[in-house]
C-alpha cells in the first residue's frame, strides 16, 4: 500500500471521491463482514457506486471478499471487510503522566505497545523522546515497515498549521516555552515515514467519537484534565482561524504567580491535575492527616499525581475532598462550555478520570447546578473510553481516515 500524501483533512475541502471513500471505508471498518447493499442502505449512496468503489478497493487490495450472507431470496450476497494487514500506522501520545507509543493495523487493532513516565519537563527532548518511542515500537511490532502508511504526535499546546513548532502552556504564573524545532520534520527524517502532528485534546475527541462511541455523535467535548478542550461540531474537530481553539483559560505574560493562582478556577488557566498535587503537598507539610505523607516518605516533593489516585482507591478523605472540591470547579468551566456549545456528550480525559465516580460525580453536580437546563439535562458525563491510550489512538485515527480518504 502506497504511503499517503502529506495532506491532512483539516488543511483542505474533501473532494466529492474523498467524502466518499471515507463514508464506505468507516462503514466497512465498523460493521464488516458486510455486504455492499447493506453498505449503501447505511451510506445513502446507490449500489452502483458502492460497488464500483468497493471492486477498486478489492483490486488495490484494501478489502476483501469473504463469506457469503443470508439471502432472503434469489443470488446470496458478498461480504466484503477490510484487509486489516493491508497497512500499518504509528500513533505517540503525551499525556499528563506517560508517553504512549502504538503501533495499529487498518481495523485500529493494536499490535505493539509502548508506555513510559513522561519527560519531567516540557523541552526539545521530549521531542526526541517521542521519536524515540516510535522507533521502538515499530521495532517491537516486527511488520513491514514498507506497510506503515503513516505517523500520528499528539502532543499539548498550540501547534502551528504545519506542526513547525509548539507553544507549550507552563505551570500557572510561569512563561511559556516556545520549541522551535519541526516536529513533523524531526520525526519524517528519523522515521522516513509521513507524520502528522495534532493537539492533544483535539486528537482525544476524535479518538472518542471515531473509535469509541456507538451512536452518530455530532457536537462533543473532551476535557483534557483542567488545561485543554477538544471541541468536535457537526462531527468535524473544531480548531479555530489559527489553530488555537480549545485553551482552556485566560493568561497574561504581566499577571503575577499569584493572580494567576486567584483566578485559575474562573477564567483563569489551571494546572493539569486542578491543583490537587500543589494543595496536598501544602496539607503533608502542614502535617495535615493523609496516608499521602507514608507514600513519599514525608517529603511533599516527591507527590505525583499518580498519588493522589492511588491515594482515593484507597479511600483517603482527606484526598477525596481535594479531588471532589477540584472536580466541582472543573465542573463548573464544563457548565460554562456547555451552556456556550450544547454538547450531545462531554468526555472527561487527561488523566484526572482515573479518579473514578468522585471526580465524575462532583462534575455532575456542578454541571446540575451551574448549566442551563435545556443543555444539561439531556448533555452525557462520560470518562474516556481509552484512558491515557486517547491521544496516541486518536492521532491513529486522524492518519488512518486520510488513509481511507485517499483510497
């Protein structure tokens, strides 16, 4: 299978071919065997053109033709399903606590797997770290590299059209770093592969909504923990006039540490984690009552975010708390973007999902409270279907619907 063009679908109009491609090759990934009749009732296309598609998709060997179906009368009918083995994608993802590395055939069906803790800070080197993990797993996946059409990033921050550089957000009251290095140039020279770049949340939502979710989703949000959004209307990610959209909070380069503090839970930006790990290590240094002081050995230093879930499976109240009072103001932002863009479903990712029903339930409360009711009362809270897997298998997802696009 030939390496697709370097020619994402947000960058142009889908030609009439294109659109088409991509409804009867979604229709095929998902509900194969399947026959091209039933192809037709589901894509409103005629017979005839699904069929002549269908034929030169079996001629470039992208489907094949199986089993015969259960006829109701007269000729049975052809199944045809995709050719899984046809092609390969690499998908690398920066979450808040790992990097996430898969390698997946056509049907999205992983194959190889990486996950590593993330680079501590946000530089160049995780960067090279990234392209490192892709090497490795296409290493591990041990296919044809000849078949791998094409490399997904996902990674945080405002990516420029062509992912050239990144302006990653820093922690409250600090400035953010600018990585001038090509991040898609980096990967291309090292992989020889072509290699798409998208923002993290961006990736999530369409992650969730192509690869996670049964019903025809239109308008969707993926709260990527309390920094980034992922806004998906009338089923297209939504990025904005330059790519920025979905900043979740207002900053200044002249507001002080502390204003930034004072206003992260209204308009402000927040932390990734809501300010959880920052306020239970002021509670272990005030030697507040938390089993959180025996997992660091009574340094606050140390605490993760990784902690503080262990810290609520465990039943910690003074953890819960901290997690339920920063779920009810992430909660309220929710409430906020719903009343602004009435959602069908908010998906709740990032990492802070892993806190389970008192993350989620706060988040419901508040959005109970503070939304209007003609949004929330019909809106879904869901955790991510994929957990810290979402951005590497939605830029899986971004790459292989080019793949179909193109055929």
């Amino acid at each position: 299978m030939p390496m697709i063009k370097q020619i994402l679908l947000k960058d142009r109009i889908l030609t009439d071919k294109e659109r088409k491609n991509l409804a009867i090759l979604e229709v095929i990934r998902k509900n194969g065997p399947i026959s091209r009749t039933d192809i037709s009732k589901i894509t409103e296309l005629n017979i005839v053109t699904v069929s002549n598609y269908v034929n030169h998709y079996i001629r470039k060997g992208l489907v094949v033709e199986g089993e015969l179906d259960e006829s109701t009368g007269g000729r049975k009918p052809v199944l045809v399903e995709l050719n899984s083995k046809a092609g390969y994608i690499v998908g690398v993802g920066l979450n808040m606590m790992s990097t996430v590395g898969v390698l997946v055939d056509l049907e999205i069906n992983v194959v190889a797997e990486m996950k590593r803790d993330r680079h501590p800070e946000n530089s160049e080197a995780v960067i090279e770290s990234m392209v490192n993990m892709a090497t490795e797993v296409i290493e591990k996946a041990n296919v044809d590299r000849d078949k791998i059409v094409g490399v997904g990033v996902g990674v945080p921050g405002i990516i420029d059209e062509r992912g050239r550089t990144i302006r990653w957000p820093q922690s409250l009251g600090e400035k953010d770093i600018s990585v001038c290095l090509s991040i898609k140039d980096t990967f291309e020279k090292r992989l020889n592969i072509p290699t798409f770049v998208e923002n993290d949340a961006n990736a999530a939502v369409l992650g969730e909504k192509w690869l996670g979710l049964d019903r025809d989703v239109r308008h969707m949000l993926y709260m990527f923990s309390g920094v980034g959004c992922g806004i998906l209307v009338n089923g297209e990610i939504y990025r904005g006039a330059t790519g920025a959209a979905g900043e979740l909070g207002i900053s200044s380069s002249q507001a002080s540490k502390e204003q930034a503090h004072e206003i992260a839970k209204q308009l402000g930006r927040w932390e990734m984690d809501l300010g959880v790990t920052r306020r239970m290590r002021t509670a272990i240094e005030k030697g507040s009552p938390t089993i959180l002081k025996d997992f660091v050995n009574g340094d606050a230093s140390k605490l993760t975010f990784k902690d503080i879930v262990r810290a609520v499976k465990e039943k910690d109240k003074l953890t819960i708390q901290a997690i339920e009072e920063g779920g009810y103001e992430l909660g309220k932002k929710i409430a906020f973007l719903i009343n602004l863009l009435n959602p069908e479903i908010v998906v709740i990712g990032g990492g802070v999902e892993d806190c389970g029903s008192p993350i989620l339930d706060s988040i419901k409360t508040a959005i109970k409270e503070w939304a209007v009711e003609e949004a929330s009362s019909q809106v879904k809270i869901i955790p991510s279907a994929f957990g810290e897997n979402a951005v590497a298998l939605g830029v899986v997802g971004i790459v292989a619907r080019e793949v179909f696009a193109q055929a």
